[in-house]
C-alpha cells in the first residue's frame, strides 16, 4: 500500500550530517551489522510520557553507570528491514507486526511500550532520510535495529522509570550464504514456557553465546534448541524459527510461550497457506525427524528469520545419528518461499497481503 509518514504530535527534531559517510562505504562487500547510516534517532521516556524524539548523526550513547540494562536486563529489540524495489522505490515489509512484537516483548520485561504511531514516523523517517544506504543487490537489505533499554539510574532490582527508544541502520549483504551444519542441545536450553522466550530480549542472545561457540568448536555452525524437560521437542534454531518438509507436508513448532513468534515464520505459514500446501503448526519431536529421515521423507529442514530469510540446513546430528539433506538446488519449499517473499519485497510480483508499504 501507499503510504507517506505523516507529523506527529512528537514532533520529532532532525539535524542532518553535514556530509554523508556514504562514499567511504564499499557496498560490494557489506558484512553483517558491521556498516552503519549517517542517522539515528533516539526518544526518551520520562515522567511518564515519550518525549524529546530526535533524528541526529550517527554516534555514541552517554548512559549512567548504574543504568538499569547494565546491571538487570532490561533491553529488547526488533530486527526489521527496508529495500528497493525494481523501480527504485524504497519499501519496509510488515510494520505493524514488528510493532506489535515490540510492545509484546516490552510487556514481558515490564518496560514502557511505545505508541504505534511514533514508532511508524520514526522508521518511516529515518528511513526516507537514509534511502540512498539501501543496497540493490541480490540478498542485500537495509537492516533495521530498534530497541528500548531501561536507563534508570540506580542500583536496585526493579523495572526502570525511565528508558530510552533507539533506532539505527545498517546496510547488509546476505546473512548465512551456505546451507549450515546443526547439532541438537544436550545440556542447554534457550526458553521455557513461562520464561523470555518469546520475547526478543537481549538476555535470550546472550545466554545462547557459550553453547554456540560450543558448537562451533565441535565443527557444527548452529545449535538446534529442544525443550528444557526431555530434551525431546525441537524450539527453534540458532536465532531463528525452524520448518521441516516431511513428505508433502510442512511442518513448524508451535508458539508455546518459549518460542519467537518470528514474523518471517508467520509470512511463510501465509504464503504456504494461498498455495494450497499443507502446513501444520505442532510438537515435533526429534525422534519424528529420526524416523521420517530413515524412511526417506525428510526433505528439507530451514530456518527463518528476518536477516536471513531461509537458512538451508546441511546436516543435522542428534547424539550418535548424522542425518544429510538433500543437495539445495533440489528443495522445493525453501527455495519457493525465499524468492517468493523476496519477490513481493522487491516488487517483481504483486503482494496479495499487504505486506509491503511503499515509502
């Protein structure tokens, strides 16, 4: 749809750059996260209300030492994304989920929400401000990162008064380029239900480092998280929600209160869904997967998410059992879904949902 960001009654203030870092920028080679816009913006809560927004150069925070996300926690994040259309038209993708999410995760962490509308005029501004950073090529996006932490200062445990609300730009390539090698959990796990787990808090990341490198010591990429009690029903992978093509049927877990309920996961389940292909949303247990590997009917395993959209899985190795997947060229579901949401992104092909909102 169509869509202009109008003023609100934040009315936010801008200082431009006096010149752009653009041209120092090699955007042939753009590792993840590591490249940054000219601006930010930056909005804080006090007293009750959000207030003093501002867009302004790109640069460091001044926070107190005793700030509340220092020493208790309270930090959460969305990871979104801008791009170009065919016809040069900048466009983000789903913003009233990212919204929703957000404010869900804030609830949680017992943090002060923000209003839709002030989120949407920043994203839609900054953007608009920083549309020449959206890379073009294959795989490439602007990545967009806001996040509220709690910036009381003052050592206690309770929820902050006062926070701050941060959005800024980051101009990516492609986030896993090769299909990954995974290992399922043994000893850790990521969520329970009860927990932080579908919440985009930045502890769940932090809690995920040492298994992780774990992995990667033992020559595995990822780790495939599985539930805290038997360490028998599969969660999520890495950072991402998982899919398996078993036979002709599409199969996820469930949102159970300790998994993301990733927004690319539900773009998929919608696209699978007008395409008449079955999809089920339920426990799958790791020894499902076992058996439909042994008799020939798994045949893909992906990951989704916002940065890289499908994950391919190579292997996947549960204790003693190594099971190899079909070569990438021949997945049909993974490979359908990715050029389908990137198409709709991009513009190649109508969006039938509404998806995408043109700036």
């Amino acid at each position: 749809m169509e869509k202009l960001y109008v003023k609100t009654k934040y009315d936010i203030k801008v200082t431009k750059v006096s010149e752009s870092r653009i041209n120092q920028v090699n955007f042939d080679d753009l590792p993840f996260g590591r490249t940054f816009t000219d601006h930010m913006f930056i909005v804080d809560f006090k007293d009750g209300k959000w207030q003093n927004a501002q867009i302004k150069p790109f640069g460091n925070l001044t926070l107190h030492p005793a700030s509340n996300v220092l020493h208790y926690g309270q930090a959460i994040f969305e990871g979104m994304k801008a791009f170009k259309q065919v016809d040069g038209t900048p466009i983000l993708f789903r913003v009233d989920e990212h919204i929703n999410r957000l404010n869900a995760s804030a609830r949680r962490l017992c943090m002060a929400e923000v209003p839709a509308e002030l989120f949407r005029e920043a994203i839609e501004r900054l953007v608009d401000m920083d549309r020449e950073w959206i890379p073009t090529f294959e795989g490439s996006s602007l990545y967009i990162r806001p996040y509220i932490i709690g910036v009381d200062g003052y050592l206690g445990v309770k929820a902050s008064e006062t926070f701050q609300f941060i959005i800024f730009l980051c101009p990516v390539g492609p986030y896993y380029p090769k299909p990954v090698s995974l290992v399922t959990a043994q000893k850790y796990v990521r969520a329970v239900v009860g927990g932080v787990g579908e919440a985009k808090a930045a502890g769940n990341y932090a809690a995920s480092l040492l298994p992780m490198r774990l992995a990667n010591e033992a020559g595995y990429d990822q780790v495939m998280w599985m539930d805290a009690h038997e360490f028998k029903y599969i969660q999520e992978v890495g950072t991402m929600n998982l899919f398996f093509v078993i036979g002709d049927k599409v199969v996820t877990p469930n949102t159970d209160g300790a998994i993301l309920k990733g927004i690319t996961r539900k773009s998929f389940i919608d696209i699978l869904k007008n395409k008449g292909i079955e999809v089920e949303e339920r426990k799958i247990s790791i020894d499902e997967v076992i058996e439909a590997h042994n008799n020939g009917e798994l045949k893909e395993i992906f990951g989704s998410g916002t940065a890289a959209v499908v994950s391919h899985v190579a292997d996947l190795t549960h204790k003693d059992v190594k099971m190899v997947l079909p070569p990438v060229e021949d997945r049909k579901i993974g490979n359908m879904l990715k050029k389908e949401i990137n198409d709709i992104r991009t513009g190649v092909i109508a969006d039938p949902f509404g998806w995408v909102e043109k700036l």
